[in-house]
C-alpha cells in the first residue's frame, strides 16, 4: 500500500508534470515539428515559475498561479518562434530543437536564479494539497477534452493534416502556419504549465543544476512510449512519474544508490519505446509521417 | 460572345537561376467549356497550375476573375474564388477520413464543429452525382479512381467555378475518363469552366473546346478544338524534337527461344502497406530477351509485385524463382548480385543519391562488395555511360543534384542496365521524362533485351509504353495479373477493360 | 555561392559573440571587455587541450553524422569508455608505486585504450542497433543512453569503484602515476608575450604528444572512410538517400549500427585519452563533472559543415569561445556585474545562451546555403 503522503506529495504531482508536459508535446508533434527543444524549454518555465511566483504578483495574488502563468507565457514564446521558423522556412527541425534546448538552459538559469538565490526554498510559493488534487482533475479533464478535439473536431483534424503531409493539407485549404501556431500554443502552454508544478508542486526546490537532470527528455519518452495518445499517456505518465518521485524512497527500501532508482524511468522508457516500435502496437501509435520533415513551400518563402 | 470567366494575361515566371518557366502567358476560359493546356514534361504545365492555384505567386502579369483583377495568394484564396484543382496524385490525406478531409476545404465548417455536417452534405452530393463512398472510411483503403472520384465531389461540395485537372485523368484509361466525363459535361452545362492539363494529346481531343499548347514556357499555339488535328498540335508541342518522337512498337527482330526462363513467378501473394493483399497469386514467366510489360492503373498491386520481386518487400507466399535458384525473401543483396537491374518508381527518389557525384552514385552499386573501392575503373564506367548516353555535363565528378531531372534519369537508367546482366526489373521507367528522352530510354532497354539477351519485367501506367515495347502484355487489377496478351493481336480495347474490371 | 559556407559560419559566430556581448552589455558591463577576452582567446595556449579532445570527437560525430545519424550521444560513449579503463587501471591492476617496468606500464595503458574503445563502440553500437532493428528515432535514445552511462558510472562510483585513498569524497583512486599519458613539463617564463604564447604552445604540444598522435590517426583513418572505402561511400549515401541504398542491396541496418559503432569507438578512444592524459579519476556525480564534451562536438561537427577539413578548425574556434567565455566569467567587472544582478555563480548561462544561439543562427543560416544549391538545380 502506498503512503497517502507519498502519494499526494510526489506521485501524483509527479503524474500530473510528465502528463501535462507529455500531452502538450504529443499535440505539438502532432502537427508535424519535432520538438528536440523540450528538454531546455522545460526547464526555461520552471526559471520562469519561480520568477513568476515572485514578478506577477501584485498581478495575480496567488504566488503559485502567478508562477504558472509566467511559465506558461515564457514556454509559449520560445514554442511559437521554433513552430514558426520551423514552418517559414525549410531548415532542420533537430538542428533548431536542440539549439533551442541550450539557449533555452541559459534563459532558465537568467529568470530563475536570482529568485532562487534571494528567497531559498519554494515552500513558501508551492500549491498546498488540496490544489494538487484540483490540478490532478482538470489535467485529466484538459487530456480528455483535448483527445475529444483532436480525434472529432475539424482543428483536430487539419492538426493530425498538417501532421501527415502539409503540402497536401494547404492544397486542401488548411492554413498550415495557422494551424501550427495554434497546436504550438495549446501544446506549450501545457508543457509551460507542466514544467511549472514540477517545481511548484514537486520538487519544490529549484537549483540551476537541475537543467541537466533530463525530465524534460523523460516527458519527451512518455509522449514516445504511449504513441502521442492522450488516453494512453495517463498510465504511461502515472508509471514513468511514479518511478521517477519515488527514486529516493525506492533507494532507501531497497538499499541502493538513488542513481539506481533515476536509472529505471530512462531504461523503462527505452524498454518501452521498443517495445512499442518493435511490436504490432507499432501501426496504432505511429508518428505522423511528416514529424520532423523540413516543410517546403516552394519559392514562396523568399 | 461571352466574356471569359478567368483568364490570366502576361504572365511571367522564371526560378532563382534565371530558369524561366512561364513567359508571358496569356489565356481565358470560358464559362461551359473546357479548355485543355498541352504541354510535354518540363514546358511549365504544373508552373502554370500552381500560381492559378495559389501555390506559387507569378513574377509579372495579371489573374482576373468575372472581370476583376484578383490576387490568389494560397489555396484557400483559390477555393474561396471556386478555383479547385484535382492533381494526379490525389492530394488526399491518407490516414483521414474521406469526411474529415473534405471538411479541411470547408469554410463553413467552424473550427470545433465535428464531421456530422460534412458526412451528411458529402451524402447529398454522392446522391445527386451518383458515386458511392463511405465518407467515414479511411482514405488508404479507397482506390485510385475512388479517390478521383472524392476529389470530384470535393470540387461539387465547394461550389466550383473553374474546374483544374492536372492530369488527373491522364492514367486512367478511356473507358474509365468517359465516367468521368458524364460529370464534367454536367459541370459545362452548369456555366462552370473547366481547365484540362495533359501531356496526352487525343486526351484534350476528346473533351476539350479549346486548346492552348505550351513549349518551354511560352504559348504556342491557341486553337479551338474542330479546327485541331492531331499533327497540328504534335508539331506545336514538339517542335523540331518531334521527329525523334515514335509510339510505333518496337518488334523483336526474332522468336523468343523456347529456352529456360530466366524469372519464374509461381503463386506470389504479396501484403501491401496496410496489411491487405496486394499481390493475389501471380504466376508468369520471362525469357532471356523477353520484355514482359504490366499495364494497369496505379495502385494495383503492381508496385508491391515488382518490389517483391527484386526482394523489397516481403512474400508471404508462393515463390520467385531467378536462374533456376529460389530467391524468395532472400533480400535485395541476393537477388542484385545475380544480375538483376532494377528501375523502382519515382527514381529520382528511390534510386539516386543527389548529394554524391555521379561516379559515386555508380560504384555504389558496382563496388558495394569490395572494401576500397577502385576509382579508376569506376570512372571508366561513368565516363563509358555518359557517352553512351550523352548525360550533360559530361563530368563524373559532378554532384547529381546539379543534373537536370532528364539527366539524372539517363544516369539510373544507364547504370541499371549496364549491371543487368541477367534481368531487369522496373517501374514507370520513363515517367517524367520529355517524349524525346522518353523515347531514347526505351529504345535503350529494348536494346539490352535484344543485344544482351537479358529478360525485362516492367509495369506502367502509361498503356502506350506497354504496347510499345512488350513482347508479353500482362494486365494487372486489384493485385490479380491477367494475360499474357499479344500486343498486336490484342485489341486495345480488351486491354483498357481488363484495366478497370 | 563560393563561399557560403564559410560565410553562415562567420555569421553563426558572430551572432553568437553578439548575444553575449549585448547581455554583458544590458547588465552594465563594458562588451569591449567581453569581445577583447573572447579574441585574444584565440592566441591562448590553454585551449590546446579542449581543441584536441574535441577535435577527436568532431571526428567521432563525422562519422555517425555522415550518415544522418543524429549521435547526440558522444557523452554517453566517452563516459562508457572511461569506466572500462577505470576498471583496467583501478581495479585489475592498480598499483601505489610510483614507477613500473615500462612494458607493464605500456601493456596496461593499451588495454585500458582498447578495451575503452571497444566500449565506446558498443554502446554506440547499441544505439544504432535500436535504430536500425526498430526505427526509434536515434535523437532521443543516445540521449536516454548518456543518461543510462551516467548512472552507472554514479552507481559505479559510489560502490565497487570508490577508491581507498579519498578521505570520504565519493570518487575513485587517482590513476596510478605509471598509468599517466601526459607528459609532465616545466614551464619557463621569459616576460616576452610572443615568446611564452609560442612555448606555452610547444609545452601543451608535449604534453598532450600522445593525443596528438591519435588525433593523426583518427584523422587520417577517417580520410580513407570517405575517400577510398566501400563503407564510408554507404555512409554517405545512407545520409543523402537511405532508399537509394536499399534499392542497391545493402544492408542499411548493418551500415547504420557499423557507422554508429565506429563513431562510439572514436568516441571511446577519446574517452580513455581524455583519462589517462587529465582526468585521472572519475567524481560523483558525473554529470556535472565533464565538461559536456559530448555536446560541444555537435557545435564542432555541425559548423565543419561536415567537411572533414574543417573539423580542426571548428574545434579550435568552439574551444577558443568556451574558454573565452570562461575567462570572461573570471574578470572582476564581470563578477561584480553578476554579483549586483544576483547571478554570481551561475556565469554557465552566459555559455548556454552563446552556444544556443550559435548554434540557432547557424542552423537558420544554413538555410540560405541549402537554397543557393536548390537555385543551380531548377
């Protein structure tokens, strides 16, 4: 039986940051651009969660919303330039992701450091319990309501379109840098949103170290391992985020180093990737056959 | 006379590299007629396509529609105009839904409205034109004239004024475009305007009234259909390279030896992309120096039997035998190392390396088994076959993606044949092509057929190819091979019918 | 364009330079002293050492990137690597004596090298294997796998490798002294600048003698690859048109984990020179250890622009502006500036942000280049 402390304190936020983080990756990939940049971006809103906290305020009086909005807004910001460099001209999307990922380090360690340096812990500016039961409902309502969209709406139909082949979906009528931005949009304003309780609910702590800690590239394998379906990303998210927030109390029982226990969330999902890809569940989950293709309009762009 | 209902005057485009693909281009087309645009490959047809559909932007000259200058700047403006274009791949988005992707086209479908509003219109509209398609079945699983057909009904659904085919069409055999022509002649009487794009000259014969033909980016000729002939228009489009233009057949100068075939197929069932079956129990043989030819309509299962065959895709049944040894899932190493040629589809994709030169391109296939690759043969090689086959620049060294698309296929084709000592496998062999060059890449392989007594299988879906230089014509419809056919004792019109069963 | 290349290059850099001169400059410090720090960077002896590791592993990514294998896992490879030769001169033949008969010494070294490449080689050989047999994209797994090396060298670390002679730090022995590539040298001082910046050059040279002999060799072996083997052409063309190479029989599956392999060998040599010639023990955590080697040869192998000329070229600019930005980080004005803002202590974001947006022009720039090739062809 699990603790109720370990449950409310660290698994279930634990699950609530890798499915909102994974779930607004899967809806931007589903569009068609590789998000390499995951990784530096979480970890730029999580900077900006904490500076929020504190910046936003007289804005918003509640220092947790406060920080999730300037995480949201910041994650926003660095999604749209990549979404719409990436569609205006034909370059590629691992070059750019990446170098975003590393700028993105800087501009994490820039808004959160000296925040981090003058107040010391995030206690103070956390959500309590019961927000994190609140945050656990609507993230499952936001999964199910964007699984809704994309599987019966038009919007999500013209993003899985322009995810499949965006030359054939702008022949159609689809504005592909329309429907770009706005997967990019709802998509890291979710991962803003996840990467900010990932401090703001917990960790609880945020250190600039911390950029090399990989979750952002954990996220990214949930999306990977549950084929970017919104549905199948809650017991994925729920078994990856488990793991991963009870590395320190796995350890303890177990008597190994806590490397061990951070070890098992990336073998399992690696494990699961192949299992995945190697196996019949290959066909259902499958990429959108444009994922990471540079889209060429033509001579127009010039 | 009515004034036209689009018409574009002095329009010019030319490409970053001063290649210029259209100049001053006028034309008008008229409500209820068709107006066919002719052209062979490369005289600025699709160019021409793209900017009336708001793809491309034209560097100078003007759009009017219904009198007004307007400017078409992506494909939603040209769908809200009632400019819709049907292409001949159909661009439809494989793993949506028929409704689902008509709705993309659809303005008045709001952005969070679901499918119910287009299925029941797309009902409608199937009721009134008379087709019959789920609208909640996945694209992948329709047919090519299914998907034609949906497009068809898009064009209905959106209300269109001009109506753009761009050879979509064009592959489709007589007796299946005449379906189509029960809804263009609707279409005409409506006061709609219909703009046909074809290479194929009896094709804009056969419906169109008026017919403008393009050379090298320029209008050349603008007739009006009673007036046209056949050679007329040949010569127009042509131009001085006509006379080494022939559809006549070649013969093969003797019997076919009733010797050991080289390639046996026996009972080949092949799965295709989907899992469904593709390939559905072929049997066929091919002699040294026989030149079997697979006529049949994209789509049909001949990419699958061809990729099996040279060992791309998997057998789930049945057997390939070459030279006496079953090489059934041996893998494509096994099988090219016998001597086998292979020209897939689309080759300037699928089987040249536009980043490497073209002698790496060659010894790429010729040295793939040693460990140090000796050059100096290797150019010996390519400097052999770029005489041969006159590839201009005449530099082995040279990057292929500086080649012209005519050039790059003169290098496949000649590197495939040079290897194929004992077979050759291949798809569409000269589509894209100029019908100069075209006429050259098959004269070249009837040649190997004859001159090095090497067996050829190829499929395509231009009929006039197959007819041209088969000994055997085999005809292949829903994954089932229908034949072998005498290509001149046959009517063509058994042939067409076979095609679309 | 003659020399597009080299123009997105400089114009990459520049940029790079620019951003940082420009928060330098909105955070009240003079960009003169940025720009004048990072320049004469470029005639400094010190960055002899990173020039030539990275240099080796510009080679490493060459190799995978030739074929568009993205190996973002040079990092991975490298830490693999130098737990083989920890274990080879830690544990299997550790020794306290401070000389050994020359022979031991030169056995031991060469298979802590052999056995450290072999290393490298399968766990790059690993990740193309996943490529190859699955279609996982190979981006996120080497990604996965640098983070699966660094825990076990932490769990390694922590348990059987924890040295005897460190005095409660969680880390390992110092490489015994006979077990040492680097050769040490004793650095005279004239007062002349021109002088001492060529000795100090000459003294890095010997001392770092035996990297450069590899690098020679790394060099010259990936010269053969591309230009004379059957295997480097397959490469090339698995990296332009993975299609083309099926259609010709070859094992794309076989090409793709022997390319990974070769580069995680490279990869794995360097690890264990970089060992044996100035890390000399492994910390805890690692991680935070290295100095991200493994993702600064991705900025060296991409502005080579995969040429394998200018892979030396490439590596000395990286490793002029990495110590240039830390020479930057260490000048008073800088630490008060930082100190004032509150981001004393944290001078690596001035590095991310250079290398980010380096990276990001070149990226973008490269576009233009790409265009003027698409322009001969049409």
């Amino acid at each position: 039986m699990i603790p109720v402390d370990l449950l409310i304190d660290k698994i279930l936020p634990a699950f609530i940051t890798f499915y909102l983080v994974s779930l607004g990756h899967s809806i931007f990939e589903k569009s068609g651009i590789l998000n390499l940049a995951i990784d530096g971006i979480f970890f730029a809103a999580t900077g900006a969660a904490i500076l929020g906290a504190y910046l936003l305020l007289p804005i918003i009086p509640y220092p947790p919303i406060a920080g999730s909005v300037l995480a949201v807004l910041v994650s926003i910001l660095l999604g749209l330039f990549m979404s719409t460099v990436l569609t205006f001209l034909p370059i590629s999307h691992g070059a750019v992701g990446l170098s975003l990922q590393f700028f993105s380090y800087g501009v994490g360690i820039i808004l959160g450091y000296s925040v981090r340096m003058r107040y010391g812990t995030v206690y103070q500016i956390a959500y309590t319990r019961e927000d994190v039961l609140e945050l656990l409902v609507i993230s499952i309502v936001i999964g199910l309501t964007l699984h809704v969209l994309i599987e019966k709406t038009k919007l999500g139909v013209a993003i899985r379109a322009v995810g499949e082949n965006p030359h054939s979906a702008s022949a159609l009528g689809v504005k592909v840098m329309h429907i770009r931005i706005i997967a990019a949009i709802i998509g890291f304003a979710l991962m803003g949103l996840g990467a900010s309780l990932f401090i703001l609910s917990w960790q609880r702590t945020w250190d600039f170290r911390q950029y090399s800690q990989g979750y952002g590239w954990l996220a990214f394998a949930t999306a990977l391992a549950a084929g970017r379906h919104p549905i199948m990303l809650i017991p994925v998210s729920l078994l990856f985020g488990g793991l991963a927030s009870t590395q320190t109390d796995i350890s303890a029982s177990l008597k190994v180093p806590t490397d061990v226990a951070k070890l098992i969330p990336f073998l399992a999902a690696l494990i699961l990737m192949l299992v995945y890809s190697s196996t019949g569940l290959r066909k259902i989950f499958a990429s959108p056959s444009s994922l990471g293709k540079p889209y060429y309009k033509e001579e127009k762009s010039i | 006379m009515t004034s036209p209902l689009l018409s574009i005057t002095g329009i010019n485009k030319s490409f970053p590299g001063g290649v210029i693909a259209l100049d001053d281009v006028s034309m008008e087309f008229y409500p209820g007629e068709v107006t066919a645009i002719l052209g062979e490959n490369g005289a600025g047809k699709s160019t021409l396509v793209k900017i009336l559909y708001g793809i491309y932007s034209p560097d100078k000259g003007d759009i009017f529609f219904q009198g007004k200058r307007i400017v078409i700047g992506s494909p939603i403006d040209a769908i809200k105009k009632g400019i819709v274009m049907v292409s001949q791949i159909p661009q439809l988005i494989d793993r949506l839904t028929v409704a689902e992707n008509l709705s993309l086209s659809l303005t008045s479908v709001g952005l969070f409205e679901s499918m119910k509003n287009v299925r029941r219109v797309f009902k409608e509209i199937s009721d009134k034109i008379g087709i019959k398609i789920n609208p909640d079945a996945k694209v992948w699983s329709l047919n090519y004239t299914q998907k034609q057909l949906v497009e068809i009904a898009r064009a209905v659904l959106l209300d269109a004024k001009v109506l753009i085919l761009d050879e979509a069409l064009t592959y489709l055999p007589v007796e299946e475009r005449r379906k189509f022509y029960v809804y263009l002649q609707r279409f005409k009487e409506e006061g709609r305007s219909i703009v046909l794009i074809t290479h194929k000259i009896p094709e804009a014969l056969e419906i169109s009234d008026r017919i403008y033909i393009l050379r090298r980016g320029k209008v050349v000729g603008s007739l009006v259909r009673e007036n046209a002939t056949l050679e007329q228009i040949r010569e127009l489009m042509f131009g001085e390279a006509a006379k080494l233009i022939t559809y006549e057949r070649f013969s093969n100068p003797y019997e076919i030896q009733v010797g050991e075939p080289i390639i046996q197929v026996e009972n080949l069932v092949v799965e295709g992309e989907y899992g469904e079956i593709a390939v559905n129990k072929v049997s066929f043989k091919a002699r040294a120096g026989e030149i079997i030819g697979i006529a049949g309509i994209v789509g049909n299962g001949q990419r699958e039997l061809l990729e099996a065959l040279v060992g791309l895709r998997r057998i789930r049944s049945g057997r390939v035998i070459i030279d006496g040894v079953d090489v059934s899932n041996k893998g494509v190493g096994v099988i090219r190392e016998k001597g086998v040629g292979f020209i897939p589809d689309q080759p300037l994709r699928y089987a040249v390396s536009a980043e490497n030169t073209i002698v790496e391109n060659i010894a790429a296939l010729f040295s793939r088994q040693q460990v140090v690759i000796n050059w100096s043969s290797m150019i010996e090689i390519t400097n052999k076959l770029i005489k041969e086959y006159s590839i201009y620049p005449p530099n082995p060294n040279i990057h292929v993606k500086l080649l012209s698309g005519g050039n790059i296929m003169k290098v496949v084709v000649s590197r495939e044949l040079e290897y194929a000592t004992r077979a050759l496998l291949a798809y569409n062999p000269t589509r894209g092509l100029d019908e100069a060059t075209a006429t050259f890449v098959r004269k070249k392989i009837k040649e190997k057929a004859v001159g090095d007594k090497v067996s050829i299988v190829f499929a395509s879906e231009d009929l006039d190819e197959v007819l041209q230089l088969s000994d055997a014509v085999f005809v292949m419809n829903r994954g089932v091979l229908y034949g072998p056919f005498d290509p001149v004792s046959t009517p063509r019109s058994k042939i067409e019918e076979l095609m679309v069963m | 364009m003659k020399y597009g290349g080299l123009i997105v290059v400089a114009l990459s850099l520049l940029t790079g330079i620019g951003v940082f001169a420009l928060f330098s400059w909105s955070i009240g410090i003079n960009p003169y002293y940025v720009i004048e720090s990072i320049l004469t960077t470029f005639i400094f002896p010190g960055i002899v050492k990173d020039f030539l590791i990275l240099s080796l592993l510009g080679y490493a990514l060459l190799i995978a990137f030739k074929g568009s294998l993205w190996n973002i896992g040079a990092e991975g490879q490298m830490h693999m690597a130098i737990i083989a030769s920890v274990y080879v001169t830690l544990i299997l033949f550790f020794t306290t004596e401070k000389s050994l008969p020359i022979h031991v010494s030169i056995g031991v070294v060469l298979l802590s090298i052999v056995l450290a490449t072999i290393a490298g080689a399968l766990w790059g050989g690993l990740a193309g294997a996943i490529k190859a047999y699955t279609g996982v994209d190979e981006v996120p797994v080497t990604l996965i796998l640098n983070y699966i090396a660094y825990f076990i060298g932490n769990i390694l670390v922590y348990g059987p490798f924890r040295g005897k002679y460190v005095w409660g730090y969680v880390r390992t022995d110092l490489l015994p002294a006979p077990y040492k590539l680097s050769i040490s040298v004793k650095k005279t001082i004239t007062g002349d600048p021109i002088v001492d910046t060529l000795n100090g050059y000459l003294v890095e040279a010997i001392i770092y003698s035996s990297w450069i002999t590899a690098l020679i060799i790394v060099a010259i072996f990936t010269y053969w690859l591309f230009n004379k083997s059957s295997l480097g052409l397959k490469i090339k063309i698995l990296g332009s048109n993975p299609d083309y190479l099926v259609t010709l029989g070859v094992n794309v599956k076989k090409t793709t984990v022997t390319a990974f392999m070769l580069s995680g060998a490279i990869a794995g040599l360097t690890g264990a020179l970089y060992y044996h010639g100035a890390l000399w023990r492994l910390e805890y955590p690692l991680e935070y250890q290295t100095m991200g080697y493994g993702y600064l040869a991705i900025l060296v192998t991409w502005l080579s622009m995969l040429d394998m000329k200018f892979i030396p070229i490439s590596a000395y600019i990286v490793s002029a502006l990495i110590m240039g930005s830390q020479r930057v980080s260490s000048l008073p004005v800088v630490r008060e500036a930082f100190a004032v803002i509150g981001l004393g202590g944290a001078e690596i974001a001035f590095r991310l942000l250079m290398f980010g947006s380096v990276l990001l022009s070149y990226s973008i720039l490269r576009f233009i280049q790409d265009y003027e090739i698409r322009v001969v062809k049409s």
